[in-house]
C-alpha cells in the first residue's frame, strides 16, 4: 500500500521526492487543490470512497498518515 | 428548525443565463497550475466554462428580463402577483430594495409586499420557505421568488479558489395556493460563527472601498485578491458541509417518512463537482440522482444553481408528470437548508439567455 501511494503522489506532484519522512502539508509539497486529486486517484485505486469529514489536511501530511486514512475508508 | 407546509406547490421555474460562455482552458494561464494539473481538477472539480454578465449588467436586469417573458408569453399575470421576494447577495444598491425597483420598473399593483433577502447558496430553500410562510396568509395567493447574483466582478481573476468557478444567473419561481394537500417537509440550520467563510471584506459600512482595500494582496496559497474581493475559505466550507449536510437530510427524510430511494432526485447546491459526489456518497445516494453538471456548464450562482438545476435536468418531465425531490442549499451564513417535496404539473420549467 504505502508503494501504491508514493506512486500516486510522484504522479502528482513529480517534483518532490516523497520517500523523505517530512510533512508534506508544512512542506508546501501537497495543497488543496492537490488532495482533491490525490482523493480522487485514491479512491479509484483502492475502490472506496474516502469520508468528506476525513478530508483535511493532517490526514495527508505523510504516507503513514494516508495509509491510515486509507484503511479508515475500508481500503484492504 | 423544521417547517412543514400544505396546499402549496411550485407552478413554474425560469432560469435565466447570460449569453455570455467563459471557458476554463481560456483562464488557465491566471491560476499557475500545470497543465497535468489542470486536467485533473477539470475532471475532479468540474472546472469547464461558466456564464459570466456583461459589465454593467445587475442582477435586477436579468430578473426583468425573465419576467418580461413570461408576461410576454402569458406564463404570468402581472396584477395576480401579491409578493415579490428578491434573495440575492448582490443588490443593485445599499437602498432602496431591488424588489421595489423591480416592483416599480414594471408598474405593479402597490397592494403587495416586495421583500429583499440577503442569502446566498441556500437561497433557493430560504426563498421558498419564506413563500410558503407568506402563502399561509389570506391576502397572499401567489409569490414570485427571484434568485439572481452578478459575482463575478467580485471575485479576483487570479484567485484560483472562487473564479473557475463563478457563475452568474438569475431565476423566476412561481409558488402557489393549491388544492394539493400533501405534505412540504422543511428545515433551516444556521451558524453565524462561521459568518466570514465566504465573505467581501470591503464595500460595506464597516469597512468602505477605497484605494487601500483595492489593493491585491497574494494569500498563502498564492490567490491574490483585494479586500473588494469576494473571499472564500475553500478548507473550512468543504469541512463544514461533509459534516453538516448529511445529517440535516437523514434528518428530513426521518421527518418525513421517506426512504432514501422513494425520493426522485437530489437537487443540491452546485459549489463543484468533487464536494456533490463526496456527499452522494456519504448520504448513500447514486450519482444519476444528484446532478452535479451546473457548475460545469454554467458556473456557480449561488442561490441560482438548484433552481438552473431543476430546468436543466429536469425540464419537461415536472410539466408533464410529478416528482418527488429533495432539494438542499449549503454555504455563505453559514446557512443549510433543505426541503422534500413533490414538483410536478409545472406550467414551464426552462432556461433563457439574457
């Protein structure tokens, strides 16, 4: 799981290398605009849909942080 | 707050759009996304094109417009109207009322109450329920809504939160008496501590336009926008209504005794595609009921997507049959609303270009 995310947010954002253990929101490596994409290829992905209530920013702020949130929406 | 309603029905809906088409690619340059970028949150957000008024255009204009057609095209008697209410967070002035210029404009009876509402994206339902309040009055048989914003100028050309998608619009909601006995469910939520997440800082008595306030100043995430701009926390409004908006429909269908899937269509506000299809999904509704395709098309006018909504989706199929909708408004108040009812037997149900 955590290198089917790391590949989705290199899509996404090529220029950052997100094997580094740094927050990516205080990085400036992931905005708004960038977790609606980042939802939407996650959700695709894994077929679930992630809970609107679980879409802020802290929960993607690191792989492990949206693995989690992952297996919160019933990601297997 | 729960409301329920009898012998009241919708007996027509005319959107009216500007002419004018603005597409997403021809405003890409202003926002600094890349293009992979671009093409995702056109898919994601529904960024396509939008209607925009021509400069000096006011929303009375294109509530004028509409109902000159209908007078035209006999859809509407001037003299059996008995209220005029105009929602809308863009008057034509501080004062007077724009439902008295209007009232004026076309030399309607004085025997009559003209209102202004400052309401925006649940403007729709805070309209109709205030109808539906009004119609409970004998004097009072047929109430004309107008919905209508003119935003845009309002909104800053380099702020990629609000301008891809604004849109302007207007429309004509005719509500009745009838012998229609059944039952209008209803209920308004309110939270004025969220008041500044969709606000225009300057412009008003507290703080007046001026040189200063027209300066632009760029925002952490890069909007440049003055105080005369319209300000929209994108964070804070999405949060907001993933959490409030299912709750307050579980709550009217509970109210109501409806099952989810007995309801024909869900007829919510449009602020973009993503944040619809995230509340499909958590109400547990499927997508084919709750068009998301206004703020593609057409943009969002606040107050004005549900009713754009109902003509553009539903045209013909609630003049010539019934259907039982749900419909919901979210945002600037903050203020949620929704309401179950039947539309059906409408006398027109449409868009026009202005």
């Amino acid at each position: 799981m955590e290198q089917q995310i790391i590949r989705i947010l290199t899509e996404l954002r090529p220029e950052f290398d997100f094997n580094q253990n740094i927050n990516f929101i205080e990085e400036g490596m992931l905005d708004s605009f960038d977790i609606v994409n980042l939802v939407s290829e996650l959700d695709s992905t894994f077929g679930i849909s992630i809970d609107g209530v679980d879409i802020v920013p802290e929960n993607f702020s690191s792989v492990e942080a949206i693995k989690n949130l992952l297996l919160k929406n019933g990601a297997k | 707050m729960d409301f329920t309603f009898r012998n009241k029905k919708i007996t027509g809906i005319l959107t009216v759009l500007p002419h004018k088409v603005v597409t997403f690619e021809e405003e890409m340059g202003n926002y600094s996304f890349s293009a992979a970028k671009s093409m995702k949150l056109k898919l994601a957000m529904g960024y396509k094109e939008h209607r925009i008024a021509q400069p000096g255009q006011c929303s009375s204009d294109f509530c004028i417009y509409g109902m000159q057609y209908l007078f035209d095209n006999g859809l509407l008697d001037k003299d059996g109207i008995d209220a005029l209410l105009f929602v809308s967070q863009s008057p034509d002035y501080y004062m007077p009322p724009t439902s008295n210029i209007i009232q004026g404009h076309f030399g309607m009876k004085h025997d009559m109450l003209c209102m202004d509402i400052n309401q925006g994206c649940a403007g729709f339902e805070i309209g109709l329920i205030e109808a539906f309040l009004l119609l409970e009055q004998p004097a009072i048989n047929r109430v004309v809504l107008l919905n209508a914003d003119v935003l845009s100028p309002k909104v800053s050309d380099r702020d990629r939160n609000s301008k891809p998608l604004i849109g302007d619009a207007a429309s004509v909601t005719i509500i009745e008496k009838s012998d229609d006995a059944s039952v209008i469910h209803a209920n308004v939520r309110m939270d004025g501590t969220g008041a500044f997440a969709l606000n225009i800082p300057a412009g008003g008595f507290r703080l007046p336009s001026s040189a200063e306030t027209a300066v632009m100043e760029e925002d952490a995430a890069g909007n440049f926008r003055s105080k005369d701009n319209l300000v929209m926390q994108g964070d804070n409004v999405f949060n907001f209504v993933q959490r409030e908006v299912p709750p307050m429909i579980e709550h009217l269908l509970e109210q109501a005794g409806v099952l989810k899937d007995e309801v024909d269509w869900y007829m919510f506000h449009q602020p973009n595609k993503f944040m619809l299809h995230k509340l499909a999904d958590k109400i547990g509704i499927p997508y084919e009921k709750m068009p998301a395709n206004i703020v593609e098309n057409f943009g969002n006018a606040s107050g004005v997507t549900v009713p754009t909504n109902i003509s553009y989706n539903l045209g013909d199929t609630v003049v010539d049959g019934i259907r039982k909708v749900c419909l919901a408004g979210f945002g600037v108040g903050l203020t949620w609303s929704s309401i179950l009812m039947d539309l059906g037997n409408m006398k027109f149900n449409k868009i026009i270009e202005f």
